[in-house]
C-alpha cells in the first residue's frame, strides 16, 4: 500500500516532523539530531539540530518556507548517538492557480 503524500499551498510554511525510538521502542532523543531538505529544483539545505524544535522527548520538527518552489520537495531526518535511526519522506506544493 502506497502512502499518501500530503499537499500545500505555494508560500506556506510546512512542517515537517520525526519521532525517534530506542531499541526498547520508547520515545528518545538521538545525542545529534540534522535535518536535509532537497527544494523542487534540487537544491539542498541542512538544519542543524539547534534550529529544530524538539516539542517532547523524541519528537522533532522545522518548518521549511515552501514560497515560490511548487513541485516535489524530500527530507530527511537523521539521529545519531544514543538512538540511531534515519528516514526520508516528502511533500508536494502547488502553485497558486491566481498567476
């Protein structure tokens, strides 16, 4: 079964979110947590883990400024240290049907 792939608006902020478990799957946080979006024309930005909200324990997230970029945004959230666990997801944003 394929997963939806949720979709905005041109110009909004999306936030993007991971949550992270230990081995004995109880919510943790990684020792270093990076953040690696690619924009629709494949440009990378990494985020480091001081410009992430950690909102509860194991639970990370940022908010990417999608403005003048539809098309197909990636991202990938990766933990490392104390939990080590990694995974990729994506988005899609659409232009404004108003030129």
């Amino acid at each position: 079964m394929l997963a939806t792939v949720n979709q905005y608006d041109v110009g909004s902020l999306v936030q993007v979110s991971a949550t992270f478990k230990n081995s004995a799957g109880t919510l943790a946080n990684p020792s270093v947590v990076t953040l690696v979006y690619a924009d629709p024309t494949g440009l990378k930005t990494t985020i480091a883990q001081s410009s992430l909200t950690n909102s509860s324990t194991g639970v990370w997230a940022y908010s990417v400024d999608t403005t003048a970029k539809p098309g197909r945004w990636l991202y990938r959230f990766t933990g490392t240290g104390t939990v080590q666990a990694a995974g990729d997801s994506q988005f899609i944003v659409t232009d404004s049907l108003i030129p």
